[in-house]
C-alpha cells in the first residue's frame, strides 16, 4: 500500500479485468461488502463469512420477533444496496468478494430458530445449499441485474436453509420431546 492510499493494494485483484477494480475500505460500503476486509484475504470469502457471523445469529436468535423481522427487512435492502453499488465498481470478476450477503443469508436462516445451538446447524446447511445453488436462483442470474441477484441469492438460499432446519426440527428433535 503506498503512502496516503487507502486501496487494499496498488493493483486490481488478480482476477479482475476491469479498470475499476480497487476497494477502498475507508469506505463504508467497500468495508462492510468484503465484511471489514476478511474477503480479501480468505480462500473461501463465504464460508469464512458464514463461520464469522455466527455469533451475531446467536445474539439475533435471542431477539423478540417484533425486533428481529424489521431488522431483517433492513439486512436485506442494505444488502441489496452495498451488492448493487460495489458490483458497479468492481464487476462481476471480483463478485465473491462481496460477501454482506452470506452474513444476510445466515440471518435469513436463523431468522425463525428458537434456540442458539441451531444456528451452528443453521451454518452447516446455509454453505450445503449455498454451494447447491438450487432453483431458480440460477434462473435470477440470466434474468435480473447482477448486483440485486448477488444480494437475493443469499436470501433465498437462506429460505431454503431454514426450511429444511424447521423441517428437521420438526422430524427429528419435535418427536424427541413428546416422548
């Protein structure tokens, strides 16, 4: 980094083929995109997202409805934003380094899970669906804005995940309990 810059490094990342491609972490959108820079140095920006939020989704879980649902909502349309803004800048090259939707996504997951434990279940299905890409998430890439897909992507694999961690409750731990 050279003396008074505040790019991640002098040059684009490697992948990247885009005259656009610097990320200024003094940026308030640039540093909750990369989740404070932990995707700029990670080999699964992801997963290592995923695994860091999952002491939030702890304290979130615990949340009243009332507070957790608005909250949510508001996860998800700064998300949409910081995907749509930071895609502009550095193109779709570099899109696995956006990475405040996997923190949405895992929120998305925990958002109906009643107890702390299940959000490390919580963690384990969200990167199992997220690396299935199950319809019509694949449908979304050929059809909306890249930016908004990069953010909805993770929500709907999100929904996904806690669908099959409801149904798991449901099945597995539920009969357990009425023994």
């Amino acid at each position: 980094m050279t003396e008074g810059s505040n790019q991640v490094n002098d040059k684009p990342f490697k992948s990247d083929k885009t005259k656009l491609g610097y990320i200024n972490l003094a940026n308030p959108v640039h540093l909750l995109a990369t989740a404070f820079g932990l995707s700029l140095k990670a080999s699964r920006p992801g997963t290592i997202t995923s695994l860091a939020s999952v002491p939030l989704c702890i304290v979130f879980v615990s949340l009243d409805w009332y507070i957790k649902f608005p909250l949510l909502v508001l996860m998800i349309l700064i998300s949409v934003y910081i995907c749509t803004s930071l895609i502009k800048l550095i193109g779709m090259t570099n899109k696995h380094r956006i990475v405040f939707d996997d923190f949405v996504g895992m929120l998305v997951t925990c958002c109906c899970l009643t107890e702390w434990y299940y959000v490390v279940i919580a963690f384990f299905t969200f990167r199992f669906v997220d690396m299935l890409k199950p319809w019509p998430i694949s449908l979304m890439f050929r059809h909306l804005p890249e930016g908004l897909c990069i953010a909805i992507d993770d929500v709907i694999i999100g929904i996904y995940s806690l669908l099959i961690l409801m149904t798991l409750q449901y099945v597995i731990f539920e009969p357990m309990t009425s023994l």
